[in-house]
C-alpha cells in the first residue's frame, strides 16, 4: 500500500504485507524505508556480505539513499568491510545506525559489541528478535532501498527476515560448484514458500583473469548456472570473477573504493 506504515497491528486492510496472516514487525516512527532487498545464500563462504556491500555501494553511487542491515548476526562482516570503527549509539529505546565514509547506514551486532571477536552464542529466538530490533528499533530515517545482509542457509534467523521484513525480493549468491544446483534451488524454493521474489543470481568466484594474457581460467570449473536460471524464469545473472584487490577492500574496510562492473550493472537494473 502507497500509505503504508508497516504497522499491521495497527491496520484493518487486507494487502500483500500479510504474508501468511503474520504482521509485520513496524518500521520505527521516524523512519521511512522505499525498497528491501535481501541477499541470501544456501551455504557460507560464497561472498554474501562482500556482494551486499558492492551492492549497497553501487546504489549509494547512483544517488540513492541507501542502508545495510547486517542479519547475519552469528557471522557479522558489514562493519569491517565498510571500515567503521564506532559503536552504535542508543538511549534504551532507539538506537542510531552508524554511517559508513560514504554515507550508507548500517546496523550490526558487531557495532553493539565491546570486541569485535566476541562470539555471539545465543540461541534462534534471541537471535530473532534482535534481527526483529534491527528493523523496528533502529532510526534509518528516509532510505531509498535497504540491503539485508542474510544469515547462510533456511534456518530460524533467515525465516524470520521473511516474515517480518516487508522483503521486495532476494538476490541469491552462489559459487561456481557442483553444488549450485541444488543451494540454489532450496533459496528459491524457500523464496516461493514465503511469496518473495528472486531478482537475481550472482555467481561469486565465477573465474579467474589473468592479469597478462586476459584469458579467463575457471578454478572451480564452469558452473550450470544459466540452465538452472532459465528453468526457474530468473533473467537477471552475474558473474563476478575471483580479484585480490575486492578481497583486499573488504580487509582493510574500503569497499567503497573498489569498483565492480558486475554489481554497478546489476544495481542498476535493480533500481
């Protein structure tokens, strides 16, 4: 609805944000978020969060407004790939998102603990809830679109991004394996269970160019991918190759530095 609040307690209408007939959880009073798109993975260790921030950061360079909220609570990697080194500042009933150099918003539950390497050893309703606080608690103010850095796999944190986010749709993230089959199936199968759209595929480590000859080496070997896409009806695929200097970005905190043809294309089409 145009005059959505996202308070569906509050709310008689019968529209699309009932998914399942479980409200969604409201946006905090001052804020406003346009779109949310979440990026999802069947497995860890494909590149979810170094895609998320490229793609966060492809948006901020096309003007718009633009927010990362980190779900991923148990692996949180937002923080240290924007380089942000501040703590998340709240007054017991609000908490303010922390700006990254180029002014995207973020939220992490790294930016709310007293060390980094502090292992976050909680249990799936905690871990809920606080995804839950991320989104309602936290002033985003007015957001053009907010990326959702999801936790790997269709457990109880990924579940609950779905049914209490208003998600516009998924980005999938994979590698180029034998595997890609099957992980993307279950994103996409858990996406139509829960009546969210997948926008996209991202195929990360896709291959390795070499800086001399130019030609394209592919480590893992040439994936399925575009014949999965098309027997799911997904158009839009991207193919990122394996680069030192994006995993040198994400090290040092200066991922909005680096620039990816891939995700500046994809964000595009996306917005």
């Amino acid at each position: 609805m145009p005059d959505c609040n996202r308070d569906c307690n509050s709310c008689g209408k019968d529209c699309s944000e009932r998914e399942g007939g479980i409200p969604k959880t409201p946006l905090n009073a001052d804020s406003h978020v346009g779109k949310v798109i979440g990026v999802v993975s069947g497995k860890g260790g494909v590149g979810k969060s170094s895609v998320t921030s490229m793609l966060a950061v492809a948006a901020a360079r096309q003007g718009k407004k633009v927010a990362v909220l980190d779900a991923d609570i148990t692996g949180p990697s937002i923080p240290k790939t924007f380089g942000i080194k501040n703590h998340a500042m709240g007054n017991g009933e609000v908490i303010m998102p922390e700006l990254t150099k180029g002014g995207i918003k973020a939220m992490s539950v790294n930016l709310l603990l007293e060390n980094e390497t502090e292992p976050v050893v909680w249990r799936g309703p905690i871990l809920s809830n606080v995804v839950q606080q991320f989104w309602g608690d936290v002033v985003w103010g007015d957001i053009d679109v907010m990326f959702v850095d999801m936790p790997p796999g269709t457990g109880d944190v990924a579940l609950t991004v779905y049914q209490s986010l208003p998600i516009d749709g998924i980005i999938i993230v994979t590698s180029p394996q034998d595997l890609v089959s099957m992980i993307v199936e279950k994103a996409v199968n858990m996406a139509e269970m829960m009546n969210v759209p997948v926008l996209g595929i991202v195929e990360n480590m896709s291959y390795f160019q070499c800086p001399d000859c130019g030609n394209k080496h592919y480590i893992f070997g040439e994936s399925n991918l575009d014949e999965v896409a098309s027997a799911r009806g997904i158009q839009l695929i991207t193919r990122l190759p394996m680069d030192p200097a994006l995993a040198r970005a994400c090290d040092e905190g200066t991922i909005e530095d680096y620039a990816s043809e891939g995700m500046e294309t994809m964000a595009k089409a996306l917005l």
